[in-house]
C-alpha cells in the first residue's frame, strides 16, 4: 500500500489539485492519503474534498487526517510539501511593508530578496525538523517540495539531511504553455531543453519536429504581439537570446534593472505589478470563506481536470515503472559545469522504478550562468546563514541581492535587514 503524506494539506485548493490527480491513475486509486495541518479547520475541509474527489473518480483511498506530523509521516512512502510558515499575516505583509518603508517595493518577494531571503530563514528550520521526523518514522521517503523559496530549501535539504528530495516548480512546462500560445504552435507538438536554476531556467533548445521555434517567438516582439503582462520576459529575450521560464513579475524582481522607485516609467513601460502578491493573498482571503461552504456542501458534487504538476507522475512513475521526463530542482552534481557545485539547479530528470535520475546538461551559454550567479550568491549566503545560525551571513545575502543593491546603500541594507529579523520575532530562530 502506497503512503502519501500532505504536510500543510489546509492549503485545500493545491490540494485537491494534486490529490485529484494522483487518484485519476487506476494504478494509484487506493493510496493512502494521510493529511496534516496545524489548522484544524482547513484541514477538515480537506479531508472532505478528498472524500469528494475519491467519490467523483471512483476511487477508493484510505484519507487520513491528522495534526499530529510525526503520525502523518509514520510509513510514508512520499511527503509532499505545501505549507508557508507564518503564512500571509503576519510574515508576507512584514516582507512587503518594511522594506517599503526604505523605498523597496516588491512584486511577489518569495524566491529572492529580501523577502525571498526572510522566507527562507523561517522555513529551513521548520522542513529540517519535519525531515527529522522523516528520519525517525519513514527514512526512504521521497519528500516532494513544493514550498518557496525552492532553490534555498532544497539547497539546504541537500546540505543538512540524508532525506531524499526533489522541489517541483509549474513555471517550465506552464511558460512553456504561454509559449505555444503565443506563437500559435500546439503545446503537445513542442520539444524542449530548459535548464538553469528555479525561476530562472531557460529554454536552450524549443523545436517541433527538429524545427527551431524561436523565430516564430521573435517574431511575437517584430509583430508587436508581447502580451502586456510579459514585457519584461520578451525584453530578456532581446538582450540574451533565450526565454526564461517564470514570469515577468517574478523575473522582474531577481535582477537591478526594472523595479527602481525613482523610476516610475520602467514600472509603466514593462507594466510591473508592484505588490501583486498581497493582492493576490487578499483576494484569496476575501473568497475563502465562500469556497470552504462551497467544498464542503454534501450536494454540491466536485469535479476535477488534469493539472500539469510533476507531483502524480512522479508517484506513478516510480510505482508502475512507467519512464518519464520531469523537471526537477536537485543538487548540481556535475549536471551543469558553469554553476557552483552543490548549489540548486532545474534540469530534466527521468523518473522511473529507479526513482528520479537527473540528466546532465553541460556548459549553460555563459551569459545565463552569470545572470543566475547573482543570484546563486544570495541563495548561498542565505541558506549558510540559516544552516550556521550566523546574523553576518544575513546582511551579506541582503547586500550582493541584485534588486536591493541597486536601490538602497550598505547603511540601509543592514538596518533594513534588524528592522526585518525584529518585526519577524519569533518565527525567525536566534541568530549570532
């Protein structure tokens, strides 16, 4: 019997999505679910909508549901990783608002930054001692992460526990999706080698049928056809030559040049959605409530379609032998010779009975390997900080950050990174 644990499966909608897709597989239609929240509430709504969705696909799952971690894990064959520590309020508005006060502004502030930094510093505790649990009750558990900011947590995984682990982003197949749209080529007919490290990954090769597309994507700037909200991707690809895989708002952020407060028409120009994240936070807020009474209704029936996640795949793959390619964060083990080794790259990986087997890639074209070593430096001081306990390697992060070294000096970086540690309280560990 098939075990998977849900760590943080009151994030209900995200949920569903992958439960729902695990259990669309014949193969995997009497796995155990074994949910787990520290909020009581969500998780209940979960266990209901993984009921429903049991009902919806004829399946039959044994659900589990608890808030007890350690019981969760007991036997587990996978643990997937859903969960934000400290959640909207208080830790995402302080990551926004404090660094507003020194005239940083922020899109989503979950990778890189100052934000992406502080979302580290509270995480990487927290999924070391869950992976000491995984120890203790499930030690050849595949943990599948989901949780920002991945090329930091996998990076310290990797560094800190024998735990096997792979973190799992949408961005390459989904721009890959963008893409196919864009330049009215099916996505079903597109091959592609994409390379590189999380939210920042680039398409090397992007064909149909041996034939080069990128023409057809440049040719989406020269028709001036550049959706509004992926200016800043389409203006990438002019300068480097290649598409990279997250979004203009994400990209915007995790480099100097487009996000500057004196600056307001780069913000119009390259149409940047300042605060989005918060905006998005909100929205989901303001809806819960009716989607919970919505999920939970008994005469409401549920429905569910296909998401393109890795998560079910990957469990199928390796449970039925079935070969497939994925996209997975993992240690740069000689996979991508211009990036530090050990660092968290994003490369193809097959995934059969043999688990996940990364596929090494080479020399990146040197100007990606040095665009993504800017931010390599930010993810490694971070996560030495994290792992060492040492408040020096903070400012050091915050310092060679690419978006806040252009925009504040080293007196207001450093003040801004206390006045962060001391809002963050106790969901931050001490520091020395």
């Amino acid at each position: 019997m098939v075990k998977i644990a849900f760590l943080g499966a009151g994030s209900t909608v995200f949920a569903k999505n992958l439960m729902g897709d695990i259990l669309s597989y014949p193969e995997l239609a009497d796995v155990t679910f074994s949910l787990h929240d520290i909020d009581a509430q969500r998780l209940h709504t979960s266990e209901i909508v993984a009921r429903k969705l049991a009902q919806a696909l004829g399946a039959h799952p044994t659900i589990e549901a608890t808030t007890d971690r350690r019981a969760a894990l007991d036997g587990a064959n996978y643990a997937i990783a859903m969960f934000q520590i400290g959640g909207y309020k208080p830790s995402t508005v302080i990551d926004f608002e404090i660094p507003k006060r020194y005239g940083l502004r922020a899109t989503i502030a979950d990778t890189l930054g100052v934000g992406g930094i502080m979302r580290a510093l509270r995480t990487i505790p927290v999924l070391l001692e869950m992976c000491r649990d995984m120890a203790a009750v499930c030690p050849d558990v595949l943990l599948l992460n989901y949780v920002n900011p991945m090329a930091m947590l996998c990076w310290a995984l990797n560094r800190a526990t024998p735990i096997r682990n792979v973190g799992l982003c949408h961005s390459v197949q989904g721009t890959a999706m963008q893409l196919a749209r864009d330049i009215g080529v099916p996505y079903e007919e597109i091959n592609y080698l994409c390379a590189g490290i999380n939210h920042m990954a680039f398409y090397l090769r992007f064909e149909r049928d041996g034939q080069d597309l990128y023409p057809l994507i440049h040719r989406v700037i020269a028709d001036g056809r550049v959706p509004p909200d992926n200016r800043v991707r389409y203006d990438m690809l002019k300068r480097l030559g290649y598409f990279v895989t997250e979004s203009s708002e994400h990209f915007s952020e995790y480099t100097p040049w487009f996000i500057k407060r004196d600056r307001p028409d780069l913000i119009e120009r390259y149409n940047i959605p300042l605060d989005e994240y918060i905006r998005r936070c909100e929205a989901q807020i303001a809806g819960w409530e009716s989607l919970r009474r919505e999920l939970e209704d008994e005469n409401r029936p549920i429905t569910h379609e296909r998401s393109h996640e890795y998560g079910s795949a990957i469990i199928h793959s390796i449970e039925t032998n079935t070969p497939r390619v994925i996209y997975g964060n993992v240690e740069n083990t000689g996979l991508i010779d211009n990036l530090p080794q050990g660092c968290c790259v994003e490369v193809p990986c097959l995934v059969d009975a043999n688990g996940i087997q990364p596929v090494r890639v080479g020399a990146l074209p040197p100007q990606l390997a040095a665009l993504m070593q800017t931010n390599i430096n930010v993810q490694a001081l971070a996560v030495e900080a994290a792992l060492t306990g040492k408040r020096e390697h903070i400012y050091h992060a915050a310092m060679l950050d690419p978006h806040t070294a252009a925009e504040l000096d080293l007196d207001q970086i450093w003040a801004l990174v206390d006045d962060l540690i001391a809002a963050h309280g106790d969901w931050l560990p001490e520091f020395h």
